[in-house]
C-alpha cells in the first residue's frame, strides 16, 4: 500500500482562490489598461520566447514569418506572468526549504530508471506534444480551463474535463506497476 506523503505546502483551496483572484485582476487590469480584455494563458508566450531567442540567430525568418506577423513577438503582461509563475516557484521552494535540484524524479526513477537521458527525451516529447495541442486548439489548458470557466463557456468545461481525464489514462499507463 502507498503512503501518503504529508506536505506542509499551500492548502489547494487557497492557491485555488489566489488564482481565481489573479484571474479576475488580470482582466480588470487589461481591460483598464490596455483597453481589451485579455485572459489567463502561457502557450502563447512560449511561442514569442522561441520568436525572440530565434530572432537573435535568423532575424529574416522571423520578420517572414506568417505566425509571428500576426501574434507579435513582445514582452508583454503575460510574458511577465509566465516569467512572475517560475520565479514565484523557485522563491516559495526556497523559502519553504523544498528547493532541491533533481536530474531524475524519483517517481521518474522508480519507474523508468536513472537515466538522465531517457528524462530528457521524455520531457522533450511531453513538451512538444503539449504544445502542438495548445497551438492546434488555439490555446492551452489553462487558458482554456480558467479563462473559458470564468467567462461560463461550455467548450470550456468539456475542455477541462477532457484534460483531467486524458491525464488521469495517460499518468495510468505511464506510471503504472511493472
């Protein structure tokens, strides 16, 4: 039988609510200050970090680019989000004492053993699959769940019930007992 590993960590109805504040704050804060309403949301800034890091190596391509004439590559308020979420992780592991760099998670080790290679090429694969979705459905999860749940949309709710239960088959079949 597994046991349950006590945390000290944030209680989820908390970070639950901070999030649903944050939320409701960026949309007043856009809609106030940019004039638009704009929603939660990070797949879009991965697209514009790999813009500018491929913009310093093929400027040319990027100015042709279809995509990125459209979407603009900025350092925009949701850059500064995606940015605000790793360095809000790295300082609250830190203050809490549970920062510890690992190549190879342990679950990852248990059962897939320690190669660090073979986690990298996981990684990598999980990362490109993730965003291809994101990308084809115009958005990524949390865009979809928090930003379509605040605004009631159903395609939403489907959506975030879609990405919970994929979740729940796949984290099966790749953690399952050997």
């Amino acid at each position: 039988m597994l046991k349950r590993k006590t945390s000290d960590g944030w209680s989820p109805y908390l970070a639950g609510a901070l999030v649903g504040l944050l939320a409701v704050a960026s949309v007043l804060a856009t809609t106030t200050l940019m004039g638009k309403t704009n929603y939660l949301g990070a797949s879009t800034t991965f697209v514009r970090a790999a813009g500018l890091l491929e913009r310093t190596v093929a400027p040319d391509h990027v100015a042709g680019n279809v995509y990125f004439t459209k979407s603009k590559i900025v350092v925009d308020w949701q850059f500064m989000l995606v940015s605000g979420i790793f360095f809000g992780a790295l300082v609250a592991s830190v203050a809490d004492r549970s920062f510890r760099l690992e190549h190879v998670p342990p679950t990852w080790k248990k059962r897939f053993g320690p190669s660090i290679g073979k986690r990298a090429a996981g990684a990598f694969l999980g990362g490109v699959v993730a965003m291809f979705g994101a990308r084809m459905a115009d958005g990524c999860p949390s865009g979809h769940g928090l930003s379509g749940m605040m605004q009631l949309s159903a395609s939403a709710f489907v959506a975030l019930a879609m990405f919970f239960g994929v979740g729940v088959v796949v984290a099966h079949l790749v953690y399952r007992r050997k």
